[in-house]
C-alpha cells in the first residue's frame, strides 16, 4: 500500500465536496492564470525552442519526455540544450549545471539528471537561461515545464498528459490539479503526448480531436531491469506521481512488498533514510527508487549516503509508439523557428 500521497484524490474525483468547497478558490486562480497567459508578451532567443509541459500540477512523465527529444536532437546531429526552473534547487540566477559540482540541493534533481547528459541551465529567467544555452553554442533549446507562464517564446509546445489521471476532475488548482483553465491552454498547444494506458486516456483523446490537436502516444520502459524486480522489493519515491514508478515495477513483474511514496521533490532526512534502511534489513527486503529521488540523496552524507549506496535505481524511457515521432517534432520545431525569423526579417 502506497502512503504519504501528493495530490489530494478529490482532484481525481468527478464529484465531491472537497472540489465544490475550493471551486471559489480555483476560479479566481484560473481566472489569474488565464489573464496571464493571454497577456505575456514571451521573450525570443536566436534558436528554435521546443517546450515540454503539462497542463496539471504534478508529474506527467516531462523529463523522459524532454531527454528523449535530447537523443532524438543529438542524432540529428543537432547541439540541444534544456532550460528549466531547477525546482528544489536554490539558484535563481543563470547557472550552468556542473553534475560533478552542484548537489540537488543547489539545482534540484531533474537538473542533475539533465545535466549529465547535455548542457544544462537553471534559473527563475529561462529566457535568460535560453540565451546562455546559446552563447555556449546550442542550437535547439528545450525547456522543461515554462508552457503557462510563456516568458519564453517556443515554437513547438508539446504537452504531457499520464493517461491514469488526464486531467482529472478538470478545475483548476486548488479545486483541481489544472494549472489554467483547459480552453486557455489548448490554443498555445502543438500536440499532445498520452503516456501509458488507462481510463482516462479516451477522455483526452476526445478533448484533443475537439479542439483540432494532433495526439501521439508513448509509455515508459524499464532499462534492463529483469534481475532488479525479481528481488522482494521495498520501493520509495518522491516525485510528482510516485504511483506510476510503483505500478511500473508492478506491471513489469516486480515483487513489490511495500511502497512508501513522499511529496514531490522530498528531500529525504537522516530519518527518512534510516528507517527505510531498518525497514530493509528487518524484512530482508532490496530497496528500490527512481532516478530523480536517487540524485537527492547522493552527496549528502550519513544514513542518506547509505541508502543511495544499497538502493538500486529503476531507470526508464520514453517509448514512442512510432519511433519516427519525436525527430518530427524537432523538424517542426525547426520549420517553425525558419517562419518566425522571415517573419522577424521582413517586419
């Protein structure tokens, strides 16, 4: 049994009286977010720039997302580079990311995990993180999460939907988990992805052959994980959906005896780690977490080096249901970015 949720189940709920007594709360947000959105006037950088969002609060699966247009770029022969806020982390200005150097704590974990694999930049100024990106010589941006406050001009705008939860009971935060009204959002979109199977994956399907948006579909995949899973596993996570990591070790033939989820971006304490770790050895149970609760750990000393050292990491990625799916994208990207700057030129 998973315990310790992040987003409360009547967001998840058509009807109940928790939504009805927050709906003042979520109109006058929504209200905010949508004036907000109609009113920005996003800032440009030299280089196509493709957003990976999602229109709720809480994961939907945007960083296996954003690294697999990362390969699909690098294929292409192409020099991304992703920009993001650096939730957790404590850098506000432009930092570029030194996996070696910076710690969760000064960058936050998608950061870390970013960074180690394409140059990397945090701050509360993406645009300005955007122009360091190019300065440093990218030539495709890809910026991880932006899409409501568009203070970053992106040509493409992919958005993220988990198919379990969609867009759940479809008010906005904190009746629900929307981050803006759905008919703000869906103009500023270019194409859906669905991620994984379940119900509310028709649901969404619907909403974007009514507004005209093209929908792919993709679903996570464990990395070489069969001698992992077939442990009796104790797994925990602290990320925006930690019931997905723990039905995709469920679905993927894993033994799990007990899943301990946390708040989004948790930053585990010694106590948090040493009762995992007495947990494991009292049962005679493995522990299990994801990348991003792994890279909160390391560096921090004590019981929480411990359990980063035994703890093994279920590592994913994005499987497209065509392959072909995510070289599309970075060519409409880049078709895009070519029409914005004739335009610019003949202004």
């Amino acid at each position: 049994m998973a315990v310790g949720k992040t987003a409360p189940d009547f967001w998840f709920e058509n009807f109940s009286w928790q939504a009805f007594a927050c709906a003042p709360a979520g109109a006058a947000y929504g209200a905010i977010a949508a004036r907000q959105m109609a009113r920005a006037a996003p800032q440009t950088v030299d280089a196509p720039v493709i957003c990976v969002g999602n229109f709720t609060v809480g994961g939907a699966g945007k960083t296996p997302t954003a690294l697999a247009l990362v390969k699909a770029a690098q294929a292409k022969n192409l020099k991304p580079g992703v920009v993001l806020r650096g939730y957790g982390g404590r850098e506000r200005r432009p930092h570029r990311v030194e996996p070696d150097q910076d710690t969760s704590t000064t960058v936050g974990d998608e950061a870390l995990l970013y960074g180690g694999v394409v140059p990397t930049v945090v701050g509360v100024d993406r645009a300005k993180g955007a122009h360091l990106l190019c300065e440093a010589g990218c030539n495709l941006i890809i910026m991880d999460d932006g899409f409501q406050s568009r203070k970053l001009h992106y040509d493409f705008a992919l958005l993220v939907v988990d198919a379990r939860r969609g867009f759940g009971n479809r008010k906005s935060f904190p009746a629900g988990p929307l981050r803006a009204p759905l008919a703000t959002q869906l103009p500023y979109v270019d194409t859906l992805l669905l991620i994984g199977d379940g119900s509310k994956g028709e649901e969404t399907l619907r909403d974007a052959a009514r507004a005209a948006k093209p929908i792919v579909r993709a679903r996570l995949e464990p990395i070489k994980a069969k001698t992992l899973l077939r442990k009796k596993l104790i797994a925990f996570s602290g990320i925006g959906d930690p019931e997905k990591f723990f039905e995709t070790i469920r679905t993927n033939g894993g033994n799990l005896v007990h899943a301990q989820a946390f708040p989004d971006h948790h930053e585990f304490s010694e106590l948090d780690a040493s009762g995992l770790l007495d947990a494991a050895k009292r049962k005679n149970l493995s522990l299990i977490t994801t990348q991003k609760d792994h890279v909160r750990l390391q560096g921090k000393g004590g019981q929480r080096q411990e359990l980063a050292d035994v703890a093994s990491v279920l590592r994913v990625e994005l499987a497209f249901s065509d392959t072909k799916t995510p070289a599309r994208i970075i060519d409409r990207a880049l078709e895009s970015y070519h029409a914005r700057k004739i335009r610019t030129r003949t202004n």
